[in-house]
C-alpha cells in the first residue's frame, strides 16, 4: 500500500497535468504534494486546479500538501521576436532598456543589472546551458562574449555568480500571488530565492498579519544562503534544496556536498526537506529513467530527504503518471535497508518536553518493536519531531481537525486518521484502535506507543507516552472505501 512509503513524492502541475483525470492518476499513483508554480499561468488557471485537488482529496479520502511556489526576484531575459542561436565567440549587449530585441543586443528585466555587473564576471542563461563573460560595462550596456552558446529563448533565466543585487525577496509579482494563495488557503508558501533568515521573517510578519495558517518553505538556491544555513533552517517551516539555480550559483561539482549537508542540517533540526530538479529529467520524453537518474533518486533518499520533487517530468512532460509511478517504486526498493532508520542521537540536550517524548516514543517503539506510533495532535508538530528520528514503526497523526492533514503530508514518513471529538484519554483509545483494527494495520497483541497532551479534553502540548496493547480483532474494512493510501494494491 502507500502508507508503506516513507519519502513523499511532490509534483509539480502544468499543461500535462491539469486535468482532473490526470490529477486523480497522480494521487493514486503516489503523490503526496502537489506544487503549483507561479512562474507560469495566471491566477484563474492555479485556482481551476485547486479546487480540483481539494475535492479529489476529500472524494479519495487522501490528505494532499498543496505547496504554492512563488517566482521570486529570478533576473530574465526579456521579449524576443523569435528564439536566438548564439554561438561560440558571438558578441552580445545585455541592456535592461531594450524594446527591440536583436542578435546582438538582448533585454533583461532587472533594471539595475549594470550596476552589479563587472568585468570578468560570469552571465548563465537558461540555467546555466548558454555561458558568457562580461567584458565591459558602459553606460546600460553590458557587453558580454559567448562562451559557451545554444538556442535562446525569452524569458529563460538570467544568473550572475557573485554579483550581489539589491532586490527585495518578494516582488510585486509575489505579493499578489502570496495575497491568492492566503485567500485560497494553501498550505505551504515556497519562497523562492531566500538569501537571508530576515526573507522569511517578512513572509511570516504577513502571513500572521492575515491570520494565515499557512506554513513557508525555503528554496536554498542562492550563494548567499550557504552563509546563513542554520539560521534559515531554524526560521523555516520546511526546506527545499533547488538544484537548478543552485548548480548555476555555485557550480555542479560542489553541488553533491551541498545537497548531502544541507539535508543533514534539516534533518538534525527536524525540518522536513525536499531535494529536487531532474530527478527524473529523461522521462519528458522517455518513458523510462536513465541508470543515473534512478541512482540519484536513491542517494537523495539514503541521504535523509523527507520528500523528491518532480519539475518539468510531471508539468509538461509526455510521461507524468509513469514518472510518479517509478520514482514510488525506487524509494519503496532504497527504503527496505534498515540503515534508513532510527537516526537518533541522544547526547544532544532536549530545548521542550515534546521533544523528550518524540525521542523517547522512539526508544520505546524500537525497544518493543511496536507496531506504530501514534501522536495524537492538533499541529502535527510532535510528529515531525518523531519523524525526524526516522522510526521504523509506522508513524501516525490522529486528529479531529481534518483541516490539519493536508499540512502533514509533506512530512517523512507520516499517516493520518480522523478522529471524532473526545474528552478523555480512554475515549481516544478506543477510536484509535478500532481504526487501526478497521485498517488491517494491527492485530490482536500488538503494541503501540500513543503520544499525547494530558489531560486530553485540554488539547495541550504533548506532555505525554503510553504505552498499549491491542485487544479487539480485526474487522477489515472492504478496501475500496479504506482511505486510499491504505489500500491494499495501491503501491
């Protein structure tokens, strides 16, 4: 089934994927989060698609993450009468000023470029494929010598390694789309771009000045972000390692170290992270993966990722259901090594009594080789604590708020079940273990380690651990009306 899966999938939506037809394949082929890039389409078009997740999510009865990416202040090249060769030694004037764009002369949209550009210093178009070298600047004029060329076309991205511009992290572009993803309830912003923990201290300032429960993403794809690491990591919500951008800011051959001690930094700090960019960039075209990318596929999981994202393979690539199928089957092969599990160090200090109890809810299960762990929650954030130990017992939130779910999908590792109002911790129990009976999840013996606020009827901080024994039987429920991740075949 897909709850067996611990690494989430994420995909991102486009013309290939839009439909509901096609959205309903993706979540039953494993999709836990859909990102709905506002780089591209208009308003109309994100709301459209949506609706038609959040009503397959209630019909499916399958909790869905829907992470809104912002654009960012990502420097493009402007409108171009028709795509443009540029070839080895060409020279070419970059001008933020240019309404009529030629060979020689190419629009940028970043009305200060010249001021941050110096000789010698590297331009990257269309991440990183077309490469140049500046060689003067005069006036608005940037003059630029082809190094490396190929076939550019508008609105490709614009990078300049070590050129530190004085652009604000959100735009006025971004400020509208943040006001459409705070009307239309998403789940997760993705702020694109973040150089400093301040970006997302200004986010958060706006999300709670809107009374917004919506939680932030950082995408660490700037050189100036590798400086303050740890201080954006604390100040996020979930982090996303943005290879694309990355690659092109720091160069590829230091790329593998980043991504390796960027994901172990979250995972020390138990911040869900999301490693993405061409993990299956072959099968836009092909229907089947290269060896090289399923390798990748499994060392971002053996890395500790908590969930992989899916680009162009699933927005406009021919194959996006098989993409999502086979990046499910090769986390599901990578995740039967049991060298994934129980990452715990237990010299580091507890900072809350949650975290002592996410910790030892974890000695505990391993030391009675319970079947799951059960936290029961309002927030998930004891859950994300646990996950971050990467527990081999099956890890579930219960929660009498189904507004809560969608938000945890995101989460290594995590399940969830809705509960019914309750007042007391045998009132709990007793739901639980019928659900799980009900699921096929447990048997009769069965041990459980359950994590909970006392008293219950106060809905307070987890405070505490129980330990309990399954004593009912199973009485299955027929599987087409399980909730869909539990349903046997569906892996």
């Amino acid at each position: 089934m897909l709850a067996d899966r611990r690494v989430k999938i994420v995909a991102t939506v486009g013309p290939a994927s839009n439909s509901r037809e096609v959205l309903q394949k993706l979540i039953e082929s494993g999709v836990n989060v859909f990102r709905l890039n506002f780089s591209h389409g208009t308003h109309e078009d994100h709301l459209k698609v949506l609706q038609i997740i959040r009503t397959l999510s209630q019909e499916m009865h399958a909790p869905v993450t829907v992470l809104q990416d912002l654009q960012g202040p990502k420097i493009r090249i402007g409108k171009l009468k028709s795509p443009v060769e540029l070839k080895e030694g060409d020279e070419v004037i970059l001008n933020p000023d240019i309404t009529d764009a030629d060979k020689l002369k190419l629009p940028v949209d970043y009305k200060n470029l010249p001021d941050f550009c110096k000789p010698g210093m590297k331009v990257l178009l269309d991440d990183g494929l077309i490469e140049m070298v500046i060689q003067q600047v005069k006036g608005r004029d940037i003059y630029c010598r082809v190094i490396f060329g190929g076939e550019l076309k508008e609105r490709k991205g614009v990078n300049v390694p070590g050129a530190h511009f004085d652009i604000p992290c959100l735009t006025e572009k971004d400020l509208k789309d943040l006001e459409f993803g705070i009307k239309n309830q998403v789940d997760y912003i993705a702020l694109s771009f973040v150089r400093h923990e301040n970006d997302i201290i200004q986010l958060r300032k706006i999300l709670e000045k809107n009374n917004a429960d919506i939680r932030i993403c950082s995408k660490i794809e700037m050189l100036e972000a590798l400086d303050r690491l740890e201080q954006i990591v604390s100040k996020s919500d979930a982090v996303m390692v943005a290879r694309g951008d990355l690659a092109v800011e720091v160069g590829q051959t230091q790329l593998p170290q980043i991504q390796k001690h960027l994901i172990d930094l979250c995972n020390r700090m138990a911040k869900p992270v999301i490693t993405a960019t061409q993990m299956l960039e072959s099968m836009t075209k092909n229907p089947r993966p290269t060896r090289a990318e399923v390798t990748d596929i499994a060392n971002a999981v053996l890395d500790g990722s908590d969930a992989l994202m899916l680009s162009a393979e699933s927005a406009s690539g021919k194959y996006p259901v098989i993409a999502v199928k086979t990046m499910h089957e090769v986390i599901s092969e990578v995740e039967k090594s049991i060298q994934n599990y129980y990452q715990m160090n237990l010299d580091l200090e507890f900072l809350s009594v949650a975290e002592g109890i996410a910790a030892s809810a974890c000695v505990t299960a391993l030391k009675l080789n319970a079947k799951a762990i059960v936290c029961l929650t309002t927030s998930g954030k004891t859950a994300r604590m646990i996950s971050a130990y990467r527990p081999k017992s099956m890890l579930i939130a219960a929660t009498h708020k189904p507004d809560v779910l969608n938000k945890l999908e995101i989460i290594w590792g995590l399940q969830t079940i809705v509960l019914n109002p309750y007042n007391t911790s045998d009132e709990v129990l007793e739901q639980i273990e019928k659900i799980l009976l009900s699921f096929d999840l447990v048997e009769q013996g069965d041990i459980i380690v359950l994590t909970l606020g006392v008293p219950v009827a106060d809905r307070g901080t987890t405070n505490s651990l129980r330990v309990y024994t399954i004593r009912g039987q199973s009485k299955s429920q027929e599987n087409h009306i399980m909730p869909l991740r539990f349903r046997e075949g569906k892996s």
